[in-house]
C-alpha cells in the first residue's frame, strides 16, 4: 500500500462522499478505492470510515484524521 495515496483517497472519498465516485475520478474499480482505505485503517489500527450498503460516515478518529 502506498499510505500517502490511500490518505488522498481517503480525503476525496471524505470530500465526495462516495467510494464509486472516487472510483470513477480515479478510473479504478470501486473494490479497489475500498480495499485502500481498508488498508489505511488497518496500517492506522482504527476505523475511519463507518460503512452501511447505502451511506458511510465518518467516525470520530476518521474526522480527527481528515
């Protein structure tokens, strides 16, 4: 992992609001903006990003980190 593109990707993701829509900025696949900031989480030790099928939101150390 490159922890200095998953830390913009995760500030685009914050800013749009949407793991497709990062994607697509990108030209990855959406699985691949995820396993990123999964990553990040993991190299981190916390999670940044509350996922539901429908919406994320930002935790409270991912809005200390942004």
């Amino acid at each position: 992992m490159d922890k200095f593109d998953a830390m913009q990707m995760f500030v685009r993701l914050v800013e749009k609001g949407s793991f497709s829509a990062v994607a697509k900025e990108r030209g990855v696949g959406q699985p691949a903006v995820s396993k990123q900031i999964s990553a990040l989480e993991n190299e981190l030790g916390t999670e940044l990003i509350h996922r539901t099928s429908r919406s994320i939101a930002l935790t409270e150390p991912g809005r200390d980190f942004y």
